[in-house]
C-alpha cells in the first residue's frame, strides 16, 4: 500500500494581496493582486525591476506595513485580522530580517547584537549566551565577538546580521537584497552560510533580489512587474 505523504502547509500564504500608497493626490498601485506561497525549508526569490513591489510584499509579510485587501497567512495564521500588540509578538517569534544594509545597532558589539533578538523575547541570560556563541561559531565571528560593527568588513558585517536573524529559529526569513552591497565572492559565501544555517532547523526564506547569482542559489523565483507576478 502506498503511503500517503502528508502535505506541508505553507509557512507563508498571500492570496489577492493589493496595497496602493497614497502621497497626496498621487496614487501608487503598489501590489495588484499577489499569490504566493512558501513552504517549510524553501528559499524563494522575488526578482523584478525597481519599483516592481519586491520590497512592499517584504514588508508585508514581515508584518511591517498592512495590506489594503487579500489575505497574508503566516503559520496558518491570518495576520491581516491582527492588533498591533499581537503583530510585533508574532514578528518577534516568527520572523527574521536581513536588510541590504546590515542593520545593526553600531553602539553594540557583534555579541549583543546577536543577542539583541534573544533578549527582547525573554530567553534566559544563560541559554541567551549560549545560542549567541553557537550561533558566532556557526558564521566564523566568533573572535569578533566583542567588537562593534564599524571595524568589521561588509561581509562580516552581513554574517553578524544572519546570526542575528536567525538566532531566534525563526519560521521565515526575510531578507531584502541581502548581497547588494557585497562583493560577488562575499555574497555567494554569505548566501551559503544564509542557506545552511537556515536549514539546520527548516527556515524557510523569501530574498527580494536583482542578483542573478543568488538566483541560481534559490529554489524558485517569482518575477515581479508593475506590483503583479509575472
Ligand atoms: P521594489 O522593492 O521592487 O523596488 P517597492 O515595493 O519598494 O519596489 O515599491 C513598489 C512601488 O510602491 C514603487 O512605485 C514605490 O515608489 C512605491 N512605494 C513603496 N513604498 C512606498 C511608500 N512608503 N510610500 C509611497 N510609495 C511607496
Ligand atoms: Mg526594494
């Protein structure tokens, strides 16, 4: 007898999401209608033009801006229907971010930005320092410790932002143009590392992105134009 395989629901689901930006009388349709879906453990790329809506489907689906129609599941749950109380706790334990520019917080060393995450959730000091060094260890930083973002190069600097992502073993990552500001050979290592940590416990990613060779380090991509998948 065959075995049915049981199907993995969706980390993240967009159905019909529409979001127009409105600057006085000028009206931008930003996203017109976007499905997607996103399973367990997949790195999908969102690639278009500037201006395509890469970046709004981001912030979206990471809880940062809301849409005007459709639905965002995250986790089967609908964050449309969301107080903001109730969004930042679920950004907060489900989701990481990793931004073009890096992000960190420059007055902090490498350390506690990485635990920056682990902190405001609540997580014991003693497993919060732990996690921290596995976590340095696991992206070659852990030398770099204690010192601060600014005497670290770009790639380092990406690589502490990953760990800082994906510290808390979140259920999705979303990064936004993450190699944009690397080097070729420093993007396709940060990739790596992206994908291997992140499949250590099942992330899965969505990675806006106009790098065709983080394309190719992808599962699938999805091609944007004028705010629809193409
Ligand atoms: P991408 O990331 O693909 O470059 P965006 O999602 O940033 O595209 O932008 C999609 C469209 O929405 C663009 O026309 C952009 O100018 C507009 N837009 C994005 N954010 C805002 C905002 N906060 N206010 C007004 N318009 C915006
Ligand atoms: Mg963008």
């Amino acid at each position: 007898m065959m075995a049915t395989r049981p199907t993995a629901s969706p980390v993240l689901a967009l159905d019909g999401v529409r979001k127009t930006y409105r600057l006085g009388t000028h009206v931008v349709p930003a996203l017109q209608g976007v499905d997607l879906q996103l399973q367990p453990g997949e790195m999908l790329a969102l690639t278009g033009p500037s201006g395509s809506g890469k970046s709004t489907i981001l912030n979206l689906a990471g809880l940062i801006d809301s849409a005007d129609a459709g639905q965002i599941l995250l986790r089967g749950q609908d964050v449309t229907q969301l107080d903001t109380a109730s969004a930042t706790l679920l950004r907060r334990d489900a989701i990481g971010f990793v931004f073009q520019s890096f992000n960190l917080v420059p007055v902090m060393t490498v350390a506690e930005n990485v635990d920056y995450p682990l902190f405001l959730a609540g997580v014991p000091a003693a497993e919060r320092q732990q996690r921290v060094a596995a976590m340095l260890e696991a992206v070659g930083l852990h030398e770099h410790a204690q010192h601060r973002p600014d005497a670290l190069s770009g790639g380092q600097r990406q690589r502490v932002a990953i760990a800082r992502a994906l510290v808390k073993r979140p259920a999705l990552v979303i990064a936004d143009e993450p190699t944009a500001s690397l080097d070729s050979h420093t993007a396709d290592q940060v990739l790596d590392l992206m994908r291997e940590q992140g499949h250590g416990h099942g992330a899965a990613f969505l990675v806006a992105t106009h790098d065709a060779r983080l394309l190719g380090r992808c599962d699938r991509a999805i091609a944007l134009l004028d705010g629809k998948i193409q």
